[in-house]
C-alpha cells in the first residue's frame, strides 16, 4: 500500500508540474514580446475612426441627398414657370403683331373714305387700335423682362444644381 501512496503522490506531483508549466506557458502567450497587443489596438483605433468617418460621410451623403431633391423641385418650379412667361410672351406677341396688322389696314383706309361718318368711326377705330397697341406693348415689355429674369434663376438654380452633384460626387469618391 505504500507503493501505491507514493505511486498516487508521485501522480498528483506530476500532474501539479504539468499544470502549472501550462499556466505559465499560457501566460506568457497572452502578450508575447513582439507587442502584437499594442498593434492591435492601434488596429481597433483606426478602426473606430474609420466607422466614424464612414457614418459622417454618410449622414453628409443624406443631406446632400435632401438638397438635391429640393432643389429638383425648385429647378422643376422654375422651369414650369419660364414655360408659362414664354408661353404668354408668345401669345402677347402674336396679339401685338395683329393689332398692329389691323391698325396698318385702318391707316391704309383712311385716306380713301370720303364719308364723314366713316371717316369718323375709321379714326377712333385707329385711336382704339393705338391704345391696344401701347397697352399689348407695354405687356410684352413686362413679360420679356419676367423672362428675363426667370431665365437668370434658372441658371442660378442650375448652378446650385451642379454645385451639389460636384459635391455629391466628391463625397462618394473619398
């Protein structure tokens, strides 16, 4: 029997040793020399920052996103409404050119009347004509400049347009 205590002491001794060289082996794997702990938290590091580049340009992405979208909408407005000035600018136009045509037909005929009465209704045909002609002159001055003027924003809002695809784009390039 005491063989076997010693066998069974000489077993638990052994296995003590073997234990312990593997808990001081495993610890000094947790941080080997070469300073690969330090490595990868620089690692982590560049990584937080990246995420947090990533998120901002992100979030400046979207935003850049909602200003594209309202200013379609503005571009869109814009448009529609120089379409509209140049559409009546045109009927103006054509309204001018006819009264104009008409006027030079009652000026062309007043020389050949001889009937006073006539005559009469001939020259205040050709006063009203001239008033309509200073008024339909007057309106097409007004809508040239409406255009005019709707045709500078819409160069303007086309510039802000590109501005922020140029913006857009470099954002996405990074």
């Amino acid at each position: 029997m005491r063989a076997l205590g010693r066998t069974v002491a000489w077993s638990v001794m052994a296995l003590a040793i073997i234990g312990g060289a593997t808990v001081v082996l495993g610890q000094s794997r947790g941080e080997p020399a070469d300073g690969s702990m330090g490595a990868l938290t620089a690692e982590v590091r560049q990584l937080r920052l990246a995420v947090q580049q990533f998120a901002q340009t992100q979030s400046q992405t979207q935003a850049l996103g909602v200003y594209l979208s309202v200013q379609q909408t503005r571009l869109l407005q814009v448009s529609s409404q120089l379409e509209s000035a140049r559409l009546e600018l045109d009927g103006v136009a054509r309204q001018s050119n006819e009264v104009t045509g008409k006027l030079a037909e009652l000026e062309e005929e007043l020389p050949r009347l001889s009937d006073l009465t006539k005559r009469t209704a001939v020259e205040e045909a050709i006063r009203e004509m001239r008033r309509e002609q200073q008024l339909a002159t007057a309106r097409e001055q007004q809508l040239r400049s409406r255009e005019l003027e709707l045709s500078q924003t819409m160069q303007t809002e086309e510039s802000r347009w590109s501005s922020l695809l140029t913006r857009l784009e470099s954002l996405t390039q990074r």
